[in-house]
C-alpha cells in the first residue's frame, strides 16, 4: 500500500501527517520523519511505500485550521487504526474529550466503559499513532500533572494551553 505524507511547520515545529489513498490519518505527530511515523501503524495498514505531498487537502488544512485557533477543525478528519477491541473503543473515546476539557487516566478509563482499566487507557494514549486527530493529549494524571506524551511534554503543555478557554497553563 502507498501512503502519502505531508509535513508542515507549526508553533510547536514541523507536524507530519501520514495518510492512506482515501485520505485517513494512519499516523501523526510533532516530527519531520515520516518513516518514523509509518513505523507506528499498525503491520496490517502499514505502508509499503511512502510518497511527499506537499498538501493533503483536508488533512493539511485542518491542521492548520486547529493551530490558528478552530480546535474542532481536527474532529471531522478520518482516522484508521487497528488493534484489540478495547484500543479501538478507546481511541473512539478519546476523539470525544473537548478541547478544553481534559480528562485523568482514570476518567477516560470509565469514559470507556471500563473503569479498573486504568493501565489500559494509558496504554491506549501510549499506542496511538495518530497524535492531534485522536487527541491522547487531553489526559492527565490524577491531580493535574501532564504525565507523558510521545511527542515531549512541551508540545502537550502548549497544546493544553492552546484549547483552554481560561488561558490556563499547564
């Protein structure tokens, strides 16, 4: 399969989206690597073959869109990814925290409909590789604390701040 790929330079550096034929996000995130990208898609959906573009039309835009300030610019763009069924309800869940509206470990563990699972839904945050368009940024520690991210905890406190109605920092 060939996927496309698009890199474009953001407040918190260059954002890299890789996207199947039909245009759903496989991968996204914080980094001008797009092989690093292809690498977290799941065997089954990963590309054999990457290609530059330098717009993914719908993609590119609500990228830009959601940096300038329209925080649900990202929501309508298609996502594919593939793991158990918990992950996929999971990443399901997560596209619907608000920006704004972050939510604990354990908050989007019983968003998901399984509240014991904590490690889980850190897990879930942990394994997605489409970063933005399944927003695993919007989940914090018990108490506030930003807990981890994959693409550093700067780019998640500037993205938190970003979709805070307040002007809250984080």
């Amino acid at each position: 399969m060939t996927a496309y790929w698009s890199t474009q330079d953001t407040p918190v550096g260059a954002f890299t989206a890789v996207v199947d034929a039909d245009g759903a996000v496989l991968a996204s995130g914080w980094t001008a690597d797009a092989t690093e990208l292809a690498s977290l898609v799941a065997a089954p959906l990963r590309p054999g073959d990457l290609k530059h573009h330098t717009d993914l039309g719908a993609v590119t835009k609500a990228v830009r869109r959601y940096h300038d300030g329209e925080l649900d610019a990202v929501d309508e763009i298609a996502v594919r990814q593939q793991s158990g069924a918990f992950l996929q309800h999971a990443w399901d869940v997560l596209r619907t925290v608000p920006a704004g509206r972050p939510v604990t470990y354990s908050e989007f563990a019983a968003l998901a409909g399984r509240p014991a699972a904590i490690r889980a839904a850190a897990s879930a945050c942990a394994r997605n590789a489409a970063a933005l368009f399944v927003p695993c940024h919007r989940v914090l520690r018990t108490g506030g604390a930003l807990g981890g991210f994959r693409w550093g905890l700067d780019v998640k406190r500037w993205l938190l701040t970003h979709e805070s109605a307040s002007g809250h920092e984080f």
